[in-house]
C-alpha cells in the first residue's frame, strides 16, 4: 500500500547535483544511458550503428532457456547389498542445489558478442508481494557440458538512481558482463550468473532496499524473491559462498546493507558510490525501523555477536565525493567479522562505465578470492 504522494526529496547536502550525462544518485532517469549509448553508436558512423544494431537487437524477444536439462544419472551397478551406497549429488558436492523450478519464462532483450544473452522475465515475488522485471545472463562457462552438474557463484546486481522500471546493469553498453567474461578468460574473476532486478516499485521515491511500513516490501523482494528466483532458475550454491550484491549508489548501499542484514545467506558486496545510511523520505515516523535498516548499526551488531565474516569491497571514483564518508565506516566497523576495503578508481566519476573499470582493475578478482567458483566433471 502506498502512502499518498509527497514531494520529491531535495539532494542531500553531500550530493550536489551532477552534469545531466552522469548516472546520479537517486535521481538519474535511465534515459541519461540510452542518449549516451546513441550517441556514442552515432559517432561510430552509419555503417558501424548497423552493425551494432544487428549484434545487440537480432533474436531481441525470443524465448530463451539457460542451462540444458541434466540427463538422469545412469543405473549404478550392483553393489553388495549389505553395504549402502551413498546418496548421489551433483559433482558429489552438497553444497550445489540443482534448479527447482518453476522456470520462469525469459526474453532475450540483448544478444552480446560472445553468444551469450541477457533477458527479461517477470517476477511476482511470493513472500514480498510485490511484482517487477528482473534481467538475468548466465556465462558461457554455464553451458558448457563439464560444468552441467556444478553450480555457479550468483552476483545480484543493482542500479543506482530511480532503478524503475529498468535496471542498467542489463546494457549491454556498461560493459559489466564483458568485464566478467574476460576475467574469466584472464584468471580473475569467476563466471558469475548475475541478476538484475528492478530495484524501487516505481519512479517517484527510493526505497532503500527494505520493508518500509505501509510502502512494498522492497527489503523482502531483494533478499528473499530474488535470490529464490535465481535458485528457481539456475543451478546455485545452497551456502551463502555462492551469494554476493555489487551495486552503485543507491544500489551499493542495498547491497551493503542487505549483506550485514543476511550474513548467513549473503557474503560479499562491491558497493560503489558512497552511500552509506539509509535516507528515504519514506522512513518519517518509523525512526527504529530505519535503524534496523542502517549498515551503521547492522555492522555494529555483526561485531558484537562475532558474527559470519562479511566482505564489503567499496569503490570510489577520484572525481566524485564521499570517500569520506567509506573512510569514516571503516575506521569504525572496519574490523572483526566486517572485512572492508576501499579502490580508489583513478579520475573515475559518478558512473556505471568507471565502476566496471574498477571491477576489472581488481574488485572482480577481490570478490571472486572470497567466493566459491564453479567445480568442473572429473574426467
């Protein structure tokens, strides 16, 4: 249910308003992406627009399935029937959790040069209530038949500004999804299967990943649907080595926060952008659920109880603020089972493009060491 509608927030007083082209916090609209992408495509010329649109559009709306059904096992041979035989998993590893449906319905939305597809279905999340687009891309390494009874690591990606009704980790143009798959190729990084889902109900107010009172329950759609989602769909790791957020802005701190929330189903977070505290409009008169939402106080907790080691990978462009504010939580949570570090994105601004150079210079292969990868078939 949603409350009646308010006036916009006005910026915070340490987020000045950027030039139209940057993705800003909060307030960008995702149209800032498409003009830039345009742009760019027109500047290649004619000749090189066409063949672009060929590549990323050809086979836009068709079905598509990730991951070819795993065959039965073959019958075991006889064995003495006084001895047991050990039950049979996937790789022989307990930790790998095949898909366990119902298989959502996908629709390639974008074809990369690689093969591989991003596509789009519909979620109503059952324990949210809410409703949303949700983008997904498995790598290759995912189709690839020694890795058909392996899981793979799940890396939930979420947007900045409005993150309604699109997310723009699912453009092709930012460049996240090739920046997996060549590390993969270099050794730096793990074939992670990423989803995308919308991160707000809608464009008016930003949510802060969680279960405001009387508004959708955004913290329940991000940490419960979604990742049931992905298990749905994809074959996953049962334990939390197999779950981690990246995000920027508004979405770094969902993603940071959801972390500290879930320690036991959620392990590591690239977080870029500076947001640190939760600052929803919507929050006014639930001050303690607020609190229960802030990485501040969750990181506190987390320390106190010595609880499961959390990773928190922080980036920050040179050219934008709120390193302050990454120095400051870390001097202060920084330690025991909050494990943090910050990468200063050289002459990097508030956006997509130089956050996924980051993620290449060194948060890819930092967040793949403290994950669990996929174990290819013996043989």
């Amino acid at each position: 249910m949603h409350q009646h509608p308010q006036p916009p927030a006005p910026p915070r007083p340490h987020e000045p308003e950027e030039p139209p082209y940057q993705p800003q916090s909060r307030r960008s609209r995702r149209r800032i992406w498409i003009s830039a992408a345009v742009a760019l495509a027109l500047l290649l010329g004619g000749g090189g627009f066409a063949a672009w649109k060929l590549d990323w559009f050809s086979g836009n709306g068709d079905a598509v399935t990730f991951g070819k059904p795993t065959p039965p096992p073959a019958a075991p041979e006889k064995t003495d029937p006084v001895t047991p035989s050990a039950s049979p998993t996937p790789t022989g590893d307990p930790d790998v959790q095949l898909p366990s449906g119902p298989k959502s319905d996908f629709k390639q939305t974008t074809k990369l040069d690689d093969g591989t597809i991003i596509a789009k279905t519909r979620l109503a999340g059952a324990k949210s209530g809410f409703e949303g687009d949700v983008w997904v891309w498995a790598p290759k390494e995912y189709e690839d038949p020694k890795y058909a009874k392996s899981a793979f690591p799940v890396l939930i990606a979420l947007p900045g500004g409005n993150g309604f009704p699109n997310n723009y980790w699912a453009d092709r143009s930012l460049g996240l999804q090739k920046a997996i798959s060549e590390g993969v190729q270099a050794g730096t990084s793990l074939p992670f299967v990423v989803i995308m889902p919308v991160l707000n109900p809608d464009n008016k107010y930003y949510y802060d990943g969680a279960d405001i009172p009387g508004q959708p329950k955004m913290g329940t759609w991000i940490a419960e649907d979604v990742p049931d989602f992905a298990r749905a769909n994809f074959r996953t790791y049962k334990s939390r080595d197999g779950w981690a957020f990246m995000g920027s802005s508004s979405g770094a701190f969902v993603g940071m926060k959801t972390v500290l929330q879930h320690p036991d189903k959620f392990k590591a977070v690239i977080a870029s952008g500076g947001e640190i505290v939760p600052d929803s409009p919507l929050w006014k008169g639930h001050q303690a659920e607020m609190d229960a939402n802030n990485p501040e106080t969750l990181a506190k907790k987390l320390i106190d109880t010595n609880g499961p080691e959390v990773y928190i990978n922080f980036q920050i462009g040179t050219k934008e603020s709120g390193k302050d504010r990454m120095v400051k939580f870390v001097q202060a949570y920084g330690k025991g089972p909050v494990k943090t570090t910050i990468r200063d994105i050289q002459n990097g601004e508030h956006n997509g493009w130089h956050y996924v150079r980051g993620m290449k210079e060194g948060s890819l292969e930092w967040i793949s060491k403290v994950l669990k990868g996929p174990k290819p078939a013996a043989g």
